[in-house]
C-alpha cells in the first residue's frame, strides 16, 4: 500500500514566522547501521563502524557552530560502540538526538521482510506502533532521554502515523519529502506536501519540518512543468538528464549525498527567493566512511562529499546570512511566541492547499 500526502498528514497549519525571522538551517544525520543498500532487507548482516567517523564530522561542524540532530536506529543504540561514541556527543552538547526507525532491525519482528514493509507507514498500525514504542524506550534506556523527534526510516510515514507519535510524545517529525513520488517500490507520494513546516496530527500538536528540495530552472515556475519529471516513459528517455543539463528544469534535495555543491548552491539560493526561513541539511552517517553508501564508495568521494557539506555551510551560514540552529530549538521558539490570530492557526482542508 503506497500513501498518499493527505491520507497520512491530513489536515494542516501552515507555521507563521515572525517578519524579522532570520533565515536558518539545521542538519540532520540519518545515524544508522551500514548495510548493502542494493540488497535484500536482513534482520542481521549490518555493522557499525562509519559510526566512528561521526565525532569527526562533529569537530568539522564546530566552524559553523553546528549542532545536528542525530535520528538514530535500534542497532546504533543496542550497540556498545553506539552508546558510548552518542553519550559522550551528547554530554558535550554538539550533537542532539532523535528516532530512526528501520522496520526490517527494531524489534518485534512480525512483518515479512521486503520493500513494502521496509516503510513503517505500510506495516500494520500496531506493529509501527510497537516499534516506534520499543525504539524509544531504547533510546531512552541507552542515552539518558527519550527523543521528541522522529524521521522515519526511507521517508516511510503512514495513515496512523501521526496518531502513534502524539501517543508516544513525539512533538516533531522530519520525514516529508517534498515533491518526491516513491511508490515505485511501495513508498508514500509526498508530491502534493507543503514543503515548508507546518503543524499536523491530533490537535495539530506534531510539526513537520520538511526535507529542503524543489525544483530549479528557467521552467520550474512553469504549472505542471514539473510534473515532466515524474512521467515513467519520459524518464526512460531520460529526458529529466537533458532538462537538467540545459538548465531548464531540475530537481534537487539539500544534501551533499548525489547532489553538486552547485546544483545545492541554486536550490538553497531559490528557496530563499521564494520566502523559506527554514533550511534541512541532511545525510546518513554511513556516508562518513568510504564503501558503505553509493555516494562515498572510496576515500576520494568521502572527501568530496564531506567540502560539498562545508560548501553548503559557507553558502547559507556565511553569503546568505544565515544562523544554524536545531528541530527542537525551532518548535521551542514556535512555543514560546504569542499565539497566533484564529486564521493563522486554522488547518487547511489537504496538504496540497497549504504549499
């Protein structure tokens, strides 16, 4: 079963910034075992060890003043090395914390093992529920806190989603992949999200901050230009290649994970024309260390990856005056400030009315 935007978000509120809102930007490291991403999905078969690379990234972030938020999965916390390597992060306050879940490695194990089920939102509500529940307590046993933000692993929201996580005492999810279709092996559709944060859930008491992507080109202000890059057949011509090179139309996502630092410098110079104060940085941890993901498979592309990282960081943090900041610092920000006029907080019918 694939979902759709608004069966899993429902009805939304559009988040409201102050005018003086200065533009910011926070980083998300997907924090996680190593495994064969081209492979089957396996209960057991994952290691650990890029996972030694994350205190380097996290002295090359102190520069920028750079707090990221580490969505982290169950073998990272069930693991000794885990513990130690996030605990000792965590004590120092240059990393803070929230939940990853892989269906196919966190406890119980009741679904058969495939595509489908690796998206949590496609298991049944229980079982998502028991997982998410067993994850954060983990968490919690393991680092002292239990998290308050969620991205699910492979984007992989549902339907009864949003309810588990208000259950649980989730307060942020990051999961939304704006403009991305992915249910070409049993994902969600997230095409019709809005791609800046908004408030959703029971009570519109979760806040969803959206992956940063979108589309950039001579064409991307053009209606249902965009759609071009979501035709099966026209992407068997390639024709999304030969949009792309000309400059025409492209679609590009804020990571230093299969994107050039130009083509993240056109998208992040974009989105701030068009208004968006709030930036997400991401990428796995994997990708610290060469030969565990497709975008750093030796040492050389490890290095390139990590300057198109600081790259970002010297565009948005330094030419385009922005300040780095956390999910969590943001939704206490969000709290402290008076309440909003009735409109404001008044949730949109569909996700798509609110974009």
């Amino acid at each position: 079963m694939s979902w759709a935007a608004d069966a899993i978000f429902g009805a939304v509120a559009p988040v409201r910034w102050p005018a003086d809102a200065p533009l910011r930007l926070h980083l998300v490291v997907d924090t996680e075992e190593s495994f064969d991403w081209s492979g089957p999905f396996r209960r057991e078969g994952h290691d650990l060890r890029a996972l030694r690379a994350l205190p380097l990234l996290i002295r090359r972030l102190e520069r920028w003043r750079v707090v990221p938020t580490c969505v982290v999965t169950w073998p990272v916390v069930a693991s000794a090395d885990g513990r130690a390597i996030l605990g000792e992060l965590l004590a120092s306050r240059t990393i803070a914390v929230g939940a990853h879940l892989h269906p196919w490695v966190t406890p119980p194990f009741e679904e058969p093992l495939g595509s489908a089920t690796s998206y949590a939102g496609n298991l049944a509500p229980g079982l998502e529920a028991a997982k998410l529940a067993a994850l954060g307590e983990r968490i919690g046993e393991a680092l002292g806190r239990r998290p308050r933000v969620y991205k699910a692993g492979r984007y992989g929201l549902g339907p009864a989603t949003a309810g588990t996580l208000d259950r649980l005492g989730y307060r942020i999810d990051l999961s939304g992949y704006p403009r991305r279709d992915l249910r070409g092996d049993g994902g969600p559709d997230y095409r019709t999200m809005p791609d800046r944060p908004f408030r959703f859930g029971p009570g519109l008491r979760l806040l969803e901050l959206p992956m940063s992507c979108g589309h950039v080109g001579r064409l991307a202000g053009v209606p249902g230009a965009a759609r071009l890059l979501d035709r099966p057949r026209l992407a068997r011509l390639r024709v999304g290649g030969a949009l792309a090179r000309t400059g025409l139309l492209e679609r590009v996502t804020l990571t230093p994970e299969g994107f050039t630092l130009a083509e993240q410098a056109r998208l992040a110079r974009a989105l701030v024309a068009r208004g968006h104060r709030l930036l997400c940085l991401s990428l796995h941890s994997p990708s610290l260390a060469p030969g565990n993901t497709p975008y750093a498979p030796d040492a050389a592309a490890c290095s390139a990856l990590l300057e198109r990282l600081e790259g970002v960081l010297d565009l948005v943090l330094g030419e385009l005056g922005g300040v780095p900041t956390t999910a969590e610092a943001v939704l206490d920000g969000l709290e402290a400030q008076p309440a909003s006029p009735a409109s404001d907080a008044a949730a949109r019918d569909r996700t798509g009315s609110a974009g």
